[in-house]
C-alpha cells in the first residue's frame, strides 16, 4: 500500500536525481580517443594549450576561423581544480611564446596574454557539483582591433 509519505520521498527523490544529471551534463564536447580529441582541440585552437584532459564545450563555444586565428570565445571543462588550471595557464602560456599582460587569482580568476597580434583573456571559475572541476573561458581576438564606441544620441 501507498501511502503519501511514501510518494512524497519518492517524488523527492526523483527530482534531485533529475536535478544532478542535469548538472552533470558537459555540453556538445568532441568525442573519440584522447588523442583524437587533442587533435580536434589542436585544430580549432592553435597553439593555446589546455590542461591534460579539459574538453571544448561546443554548446557554450563560439569559434569563429581555426587554428591560431581564430576569434570568438571557447567554454572548456577541466578535470584540474581551479587553482590548478590557474597555474598550468600561468606557467605554460609563456614557454609557448605568451607574454602575460595581467593575471588576478581570485573566485573568478583572470589571466590576460599576448602573442604577435592576438590577444587571449582567460577566465578560470569552479565547477559546479556533478560536473567539472572547473570551467575555463577563453576569448580570444585581434590585439588593437578598431572598436568603435556606439554613438550617443
């Protein structure tokens, strides 16, 4: 017999197992081997490096053009915590070539570099519970791109 404490529990708990698999939902991110991966990331990215297992978030990404010019913001889950990915972005951007313009650890972390006429800013916040250890955004452009401020009327 069911009573309606019973269907209440259960109503409760079907909601929070609804409520987790949402969250633990990683977006459209390129599928295969590692390797097959890596080389898709490598292809769409350039040489901006990620952290040893992150994947692209393709729902979330805006990649306009490929490989070192490409322009637009890619969303990228990392497997690394925060202050983790943190350090592999201020250690091993400048070995590849970056010169680091700004970097500010905080909740919402900020690295900003160049590299010949590209400019990245890179934002590293904490996942949430039951998906990745953090998420990465990474925006990418032109360095000293004509933008022009919308006229006032």
């Amino acid at each position: 017999m069911i009573t309606t404490n019973n269907l209440k529990v259960s109503a409760i708990a079907l909601f929070l197992s609804a409520l987790l698999g949402a969250c633990a939902s990683s977006g459209d991110s390129p599928s295969g081997s590692p390797q097959e991966v890596q080389e898709l990331q490598t292809q769409l990215l350039g040489d901006m490096l990620l952290p040893q297992g992150a994947r692209l978030n393709g729902t979330d990404s805006i990649i306009i053009g490929r490989g070192n010019e490409w322009v637009g913001r890619a969303v990228v889950n990392a497997l690394q915590g925060a202050t983790d990915v943190y350090a592999f972005f201020q250690s091993e951007y400048p070995k590849n070539g970056w010169t680091t313009v700004t970097a500010v650890k905080a909740k919402t972390s900020i690295l900003v570099f160049t590299k010949a006429d590209r400019t990245a800013t890179i934002e590293v916040v904490d996942g949430s519970l039951g998906g990745p250890k953090s998420v990465i955004i990474i925006t990418s452009s032109p360095k000293n791109a004509n933008v022009v401020a919308p006229a006032r009327k």
